[in-house]
C-alpha cells in the first residue's frame, strides 16, 4: 500500500452503540467478529475462489465440498471492519436504524499497529509450550481496504483458467515446454493470495470498507519433542509452519475475539445528527464524565447546508 494512499486513508471509522463504545474503551480491547456472524452470507467467498484457482486444489470439487470449504473458512476467520467515509448517508441509515449509534474516528496506523502486536504474541510459533486447543494464528493479519468484486463473474474467469489448462495439456503434450506453460499460466493469478480475505460483493461497495482479518487454528497436540523430530526429517507440515496447527470445528471457537488496544485508540466520537439535542447531549455527558479527553465531532449528513455555508452571492 502506497504511502499517499495511506496518507489520504489515514482517518478511519466504525459505526457502534454506546454499549459498544464503552466496552471499546473501558476494556481498551478491539472486538473481532467471525465472519459466520456477518450478516452477509457471502462473506469468505473471496477465499474459496482463491483456492479454486490453483491447479492443484482439484479439478472435480463440487458444490458440497465448496460449502464445507466455505463454511470451515467463516469459522476461522475473524475480522474488525472499518469505513474510510465518515458522512455518508447510507452509513448512518444502515448502522443507527435508532439514530443512536456513534460514530468513532481512529486511525490506519493504530488498527495496523494493534493488530501486529497480537499477531507477534500470538503467532502459532509463540505457542510451542502452550497446551493443546490455545488459540493461536496461522498467518500474517493484513490491514487493507475492501474490493468489491462479482463472485459469479470471478468464478467464471477461473473456469475459462481451467479450460486454458487443458487446452495446454492437449497442444504440449509430450513436450518439454508444457511445464513451462504451465506454470505461467498458474502464476496470471486473478485473486491475489493476499487479497482472497478482503474480496466482497459488489452490491456492498457504498462501505468503502477497511478491515483487518486475523485467521484462527489451535495448538495441537504434537509435542516439542515430535516437532524436533519433524524438523529432522523436514516433514512437509514442518517445512509449511503448519506441525502445530490444529484447525477443530467452528463449534469450538469463540465467536468474538478481543484484541488488546492502547488507551489513545479512539480518537473522536459522532453523535448522529438525526438524534434529538438532548440524547447528544445526554451520551455526550455520559461519555465525558467517564473519559473527559476524548475529542467529539459532528456529522456533516443530512444537515441544511444553507446553515452551514452562505449561498448567495451578494457581497
């Protein structure tokens, strides 16, 4: 992610309850969802595909096995979602249904940070000496804005992938340059390995979404010992980093994830600006009674603009 780009996203925000909030910062954690939570039944599909894509995942999966995958990724993986627009309309009317949700303001690099430092003590490696079921990660977390895609139209370019393959199977065969042809082929990906995680519909696209993914298994039950042993005879699970990776149904895991955060996480609260005065000012005191330096700001949608800016253009 470019600097600039960074630069003009640093600013970012999350729609929640009050309740919310005050867990947010009394507990200073960081609320990660499973993605078998959302309300969005697609939500992981961007992973699936990202599989399918490669040759070697199977040629005939079918709709069952898809739905297992599918369904054993929204189990594991978890996420906190964000908004790089703080006044769209579409955001107050979907999140403050009550006109009483509050909007929080922090920034990119706080949520990167954050989620780094659970990633560095919870990495799986950190777990050697943990005891079996410990949750623990088994991949890097990424900070990265959403890309709204067409799964229909996504799954149909990897089919006409998978009709490449055979016709370069039919046309070098025997040849040494298939391998080759191959291989080219495999690496024109068109899901990135490292965006598979934050690929959503596109019919979502007005959240101009930000999220972090953390991706869950446990310590399993192999012992220092057998993972000396494994690195001796350089097991494939070793040589992957996935010796202690235990992956037990969803039923297992919790379906939040609390994240530690520092005390300056939130930067500035919104009130909605459709809510009556007095209940702004009503949460407004709650909030300043118990945490007296947090910044408030206010919306800018659904305001009477002329009250805001002078149209005429009288001198």
């Amino acid at each position: 992610m470019n600097q600039d780009y960074k630069q003009n996203m640093s600013k970012i925000y999350r729609f929640m309850t009050l309740t919310e909030l005050h867990n947010l910062l009394n507990n200073t954690a960081l609320k990660f969802a499973r993605l078998s939570t959302m309300d969005d039944p697609n939500e992981g599909l961007g992973h699936v595909l990202g599989f399918l894509e490669s040759f070697s995942y199977s040629f005939d999966i079918g709709t069952q096995e898809i739905a297992e995958h599918h369904e054993s990724v929204k189990g594991r993986n978890y996420i906190t979602s964000w908004t790089m627009e703080p006044d769209l309309m579409a955001m107050w009317l979907l999140y403050s249904k009550s006109n009483d949700s509050i909007r929080v303001r922090t920034s990119l690099e706080k949520l990167e940070l954050a989620t780094k430092d659970y990633f560095e003590k919870n990495f799986s490696t950190n777990h050697i000496d943990s005891p079996e079921g410990t949750l623990q990660l088994d991949s890097y977390p990424y900070v990265k804005p959403v890309k709204y895609v067409s799964f229909e139209s996504l799954s149909d370019e990897i089919k006409d992938k998978y009709k490449k393959y055979l016709e370069i199977c039919v046309e070098f065969a025997g040849t040494d340059s298939i391998g080759e042809q191959l291989r080219k082929l495999e690496e024109t990906r068109l899901i990135d390995v490292f965006e598979s995680g934050y690929l959503k519909d596109e019919s979502y696209s007005h959240e101009k979404e930000i999220r972090a993914n953390i991706s869950i298994c446990t310590r399993n039950s192999v012992t220092k010992e057998e993972l000396e042993e494994q690195k001796k005879q350089g097991t494939m699970s070793y040589v992957m980093g996935t010796a202690t990776h235990g992956y037990p149904p969803s039923s297992e895991l919790p379906e939040i994830i609390n994240i530690p955060i520092p005390s300056n996480f939130v930067e500035a609260v919104c009130f909605d600006p459709r809510a009556p005065e007095y209940v702004k000012k009503e949460q407004e005191t709650i909030l300043l009674h118990v945490f007296p330096n947090i910044t408030i700001e206010e919306s800018k949608a659904f305001g009477y603009k002329p009250n805001h800016h002078v149209f005429s253009i009288e001198n």
